[in-house]
C-alpha cells in the first residue's frame, strides 16, 4: 500500500448502491467522513447508500479464465488475458487444485451467493444474493431486489476473491500502462453494455454508464487499485433533468497468505458524488472516504448451508 500523499491524489469510480439506492437530494454540503467521527444521520446513510454494498458492472464470466481461446481474439482482449493470468499466478489461484468454495470474513459467497452486514454507528445496511437474487435492506428504504443481471459484490473483487476477480476481468480490455504511486500498472477496462444499463434503469431513473477499472502492478502481478464510474440521469415531475455521477476509488493492498491464496487485509476508498442539472450551473459534490481492515479470512467454513443466503421473506413482495 502507498503512501497517504499517493491515495489523496488519486479517484476512482464506481457503481451507486446496488439496488434502489441513491444519493439525497438534500445533500448539498462537502462531508469527509471517517470510521468513528460522529457525523449527521443523512450523511450516514449516504455513506452506507454509497460505500456499503455497491455491485460491479457486469456479470461473472462462467467459463474459467485458463479456458479463454486467444486465437482471433483482438490485441487488447488477448492482452488483458495475459495480465490476468499473471494476477492468477500472483496470487496463488493456479496452483490450487480446487476452487475456493467457500469465503468468510463477515460475509459469505459460494458460486455467486454472498452475505453482508454493515454498520455505521445506529445504522446497519444487510445485503446478500442466493446466486438468483440480489437484495439489500435499510431500515430507511426497505428490502429491495436488484434489477438487471447477477453481477457480484464489488467488495468481494476488492482483493478478496482473486478467482471471481479474474473472472470479473475474463473479458477485459487492455488500455495499456498508468503509474499509481510508485507502481507502474496495466490497466484493464470491463463496461456494462447498453443492454445491461437499460434494464437496470427505473422509474424516473436511467443508468447511462457504468465502467470499472483495474490496476495490475507490473512488478508484482497483484490488483492494487480499483476505479470505476456511474452516471445515472434522473427526470423530476417538474421535467427537469438531473444527473447524478458517483465515483468511487479503492488502493488494495496488505496481500497476506491465507491457505496459500493471497488475499488484500486492508486498503482505502474515497468516493464523490456529483449532482448537476442539464439547464443550471447550480451543482453539488459530496465526498466520503472509507478505510477498511480485514481481520479474520476463512476459507472452506464447515457447516455454511444453503439457508445462510435466502432473501428476506419480503423481497418478492418488495420486487416490481
């Protein structure tokens, strides 16, 4: 992990909340919010709108990365499979015999099916997927489904799934080289497609854009820094348009050993989230910033059944 400098000049980007989140519109002021400082109950749960449990923009690749034909396949795709097969080495994935089955670290996935609580002071985000359906729940919004594809939490590819992170990336592009810090990086681009953004759109809200990036260290192989970027336009019932654009960066770093898989312990994110109007020079930014530490990674846990990961009772009444 770099220096303090280092993360304070770089931005990332990344998804709104999974679901039905989204920044308040009331939210006009500039708010820096770290683990125990007392902050407004609004900004709290923005924090948590934001940062809590936010998804990646595509789907998994099913098909195993090592199975990828690179005959035919464009400079940049056939690139980008090399970089991640360095990443698999790095990381320890190609010599397991097995794939991970299971992961623990106050949240749980098997093949797609993950669990997560989170709290903030007074206020706690819990969200999960049975491998079907994405749901979160906040006492202020309810329990909503996610709408679109099954796409993965975007904590899980933060470092601590290295086989899903590489199959997050199966079908990236390569755009060539970006120095982070003191790290000279490959930098991988994987991008919802029109398709994908039009379905998860709602209501009065259309996603535009949602695009991730990856930073591979040259030197070490590993995943250092995640950045990605969502823009979603909004019409009000008086007809204006507002655009809401969330970018959330995340260093990764603290790469430990754990039954001979390398998985990130700690790292940091900062996220802003820009409101502007087509017709109005009026705009506001927020920005929020989380660092977080991994304690405890299990792997294989005995007894994890099935039932860890059934969707509220409500969620079916709660989905459109």
């Amino acid at each position: 992990m770099g220096s303090r400098a280092r993360w304070k000049q770089r931005w990332c980007t990344q998804t709104l909340t999974p679901l039905l989140e989204g920044p308040d519109p009331d939210m006009q002021e500039e708010v820096s919010l770290y683990g125990s400082i007392p902050a407004k109950r609004q900004d709290l749960r923005l924090l948590l709108g934001v940062l809590g449990c936010p998804l990646a923009p595509i789907p998994l690749v099913n098909d195993p990365i090592h199975r990828i034909h690179i005959k035919n396949t464009p400079i940049e795709n056939s690139a980008a499979h090399y970089i991640i097969q360095q990443y698999l080495a790095s990381t320890g994935c190609l010599k397991q015999q097995k794939s991970i089955k299971k992961h623990v670290l106050n949240r749980k996935c098997e093949d797609g099916m993950w669990s997560l609580e989170l709290v903030v002071g007074e206020n706690k985000v819990i969200a999960g997927s049975d491998g079907k359906t994405v749901w979160r729940h906040t006492p202020w919004l309810g329990t909503h489904a996610a709408k679109g594809p099954q796409r993965p939490l975007r904590r899980i590819i933060q470092g601590l799934d290295p086989k899903n992170t590489a199959n997050l990336f199966g079908k990236a592009q390569c755009l060539g080289e970006k120095r982070i810090g003191e790290d000279d990086c490959f930098v991988l681009k994987v991008a919802a497609d029109r398709e994908a953004v039009i379905e998860r759109s709602e209501g009065p809200a259309e996603v535009l854009r949602h695009v991730l990036y990856g930073y591979f260290c040259q030197k070490s192989g590993l995943l250092i820094y995640l950045e990605d970027s969502h823009l979603t336009r909004v019409q009000t019932p008086e007809n204006e348009t507002i655009y809401w654009e969330t970018t959330i960066g995340s260093s990764i770093g603290d790469y430990r050993d754990v039954d001979g898989v390398l998985i990130a312990h700690q790292g940091r994110s900062i996220a802003t989230v820009f409101r502007f109007e087509e017709l109005s020079v009026q705009h506001s930014r927020t920005r929020m910033e989380e660092v977080w530490r991994i304690d405890d990674v299990v792997f294989n846990v005995q007894g994890l059944s099935m039932d860890s990961f059934i969707p509220p009772a409500d969620i079916f009444d709660a989905s459109p």
